[in-house]
C-alpha cells in the first residue's frame, strides 16, 4: 500500500503533482467526490522500465544447443532461450530461420 504510482483524475485533469501513494489516492477522490465531483478516477500507474546502454551477456551453450541450433537451420525449427541478465532482468530470445531470397541467379 505504500508504493507510491497512483496519480488522480477529477474532469479529466490530473489533481495530484507527482505520484501518491494508494493510501493518499483513496484520500484525494473521496475529497473529491465529498465536493460533488462524479468523474473521479484512481489510476496506477506502471513503473517504468529502465533502458540500459548494451551490454554483453555470456550464455554457456551445450550439445543440447547446438542441437537446436542445428534443427533451426536444417529444419526450419523454432526454439527460445530465457535467462537472467547481469542486472537480474529476464531476457527472453526467440530464434527463428530467417528465409533467404535469391535472385534467378541464385544471388
């Protein structure tokens, strides 16, 4: 109840200057509706997630990989990876074969 990412809306107009907590929410739309106001909205409101610079994640690969690796471009296989970045967010690849036009002369 204490994380503060709710913000207020009364008419359409945001009432609170920086995000409240739930607590303090709850307390801004009664206030409100106690002033007669009907179109009184509580919103949470997403953290954002935070875009990092690159970085280099090592991925240990085993047979069974290259296994999959292999049907991939043989078989037109699809397999995913996921797994924890240095910074403990989940990363999540999706490897798919990529289909290669070629020209009549095979270019």
């Amino acid at each position: 109840m204490g994380n503060k990412r709710y913000t207020v809306y009364v008419g359409g107009m945001e009432v609170n200057d920086n995000y409240v907590t739930e607590e303090r929410a709850l307390e801004l739309s009664d206030m409100y509706e106690a002033q007669g106001y009907t179109d009184v909205a509580i919103v949470y409101v997403e953290p954002e997630v935070e875009q990092t610079a690159e970085q280099t994640v090592e991925v240990n690969i085993t047979e069974s990989d290259l296994e999959m690796f292999a049907d991939l471009v043989y078989n037109n296989e699809k397999f995913t990876w996921s797994f924890p970045d240095q910074n403990g967010n989940n990363v999540t690849i999706k490897f798919v074969q990529e289909s290669e036009d070629y020209d009549d002369n095979g270019e």
